[in-house]
C-alpha cells in the first residue's frame, strides 16, 4: 500500500465525505496473468491532477510488488518451502516471546486518556472525543478504544484497520522498538467488536 499525491481531495476546505476523497474502486485486478489492465489505468489517469507523478507511484508500487515475489521465490528455490515457512513462524514465535516477557515486566495496572475536540469540517460541528484504556496484566496488554467517538462528518475518522495498526505500532515501541525481528504478526488479537485489542 502506498499513498498517492494529488489524487481527489477538495482544494479550498477539509473533505465531507468518501467520495470527495478521490477515486472508489473495487478490489479489481490491475494486471491479469502479468499483462496490465490498460482500460483501468486510463481510469485512474483520467482521475488524478498529476498522471504522470500517479503513472510513476503505480510502476513503483507494481516493481515492489514483483521484487518482494522475485525474492520470495527465490529463497523458496534455495531453501526450500518447508524451511521458508518454518523460518517465519520461528520468527513470529520469538517476536513474540520478546514482547510477551516485556510486558511481564511491566507492572499490573489500568490507565486511561482522554482527549477531545470539536470539528468545523461541516456546516454543524461535530464532538470528537479520544478515549484510550490501557490494561496490563501478566504477559497481556489490552488497548481498549471502545468509548472512542462514532464516525463523523469530516476528514477526521480513522478505519478499524488503522486504529488496530496505530496500536500496534505503539505496543511494539514501548516493548521491544529494537529487538529483532521486529514484527507483530503473532501476536496481535483483536475481539468481535473491533475496538479493543490485546497483546
């Protein structure tokens, strides 16, 4: 995933909604069977102030893509599957370990932060209210977001999938920042409700 510059976005006030964000696409395929989808480019061309700059982030992003599968692969070729594979669940398992005595080391406790504020996105202002609850308990730490505000109007919301990261983020510099490997792919759980997760 990659951020592209110039690609929708209002260029006077603060977005309102989706779809002054830019361009809304299904998952669709952008190459099939390694040939690229030249229809759904123009799309995307025809979509953006500055093709050319987009035209360049997208032949990165796609060399990328083919460089981590190269190399993928060619460790599989040297190495073999089954060694790869158990490679990185050894990995996953000792990051996790890693975290796990951390947090033993933390004392038990429940904390919590607030912080609020009002936005001027839209023609009615809207309370926002960051509420954050912070368990530690033996070798677990459960971020707890469910008293977060509801979605507003504006450009101030935050999907599941980047609040969950921002926790992760955040769990992982105050446990073990500088020990390898660093990766929370083990470790990190979440409940049904999305909004609070434990470590």
């Amino acid at each position: 995933m990659a951020h592209w510059p110039d690609v929708g976005g209002t260029l006077m006030e603060g977005t309102t909604d989706i779809f002054s964000e830019g361009l809304q696409m299904p998952i669709v395929r952008i190459y099939r069977q390694g040939v690229p989808n030249e229809e759904l480019i123009a799309i995307i061309k025809n979509n953006v102030r500055l093709p050319e700059r987009a035209m360049g982030d997208f032949r990165a992003q796609i060399a990328a893509v083919k460089t981590g599968e190269r190399r993928f692969l060619e460790l599989i070729r040297k190495y073999g599957r089954a060694a790869v594979l158990a490679e990185l669940r050894r990995s996953w398992t000792k990051s996790e370990a890693l975290a796990r005595a951390r947090v033993r080391e933390i004392p038990t406790a429940s904390t919590k932060a607030n912080h609020s504020w009002t936005t001027t996105a839209s023609t009615s202002a809207s309370a926002c209210r960051i509420h954050v609850r912070v368990t530690v308990k033996d070798d677990r730490m459960t971020v707890d977001l469910s008293e977060v505000s509801l979605q507003v109007q504006g450009f101030y919301n935050s999907g599941v999938t980047a609040g969950r990261s921002c926790c992760q983020v955040a769990f992982k510099c105050l446990t073990s920042p500088l020990e390898l490997p660093i990766t929370t792919a083990r470790f990190a759980r979440s409940t049904s409700c999305c909004r609070r997760a434990a470590w």
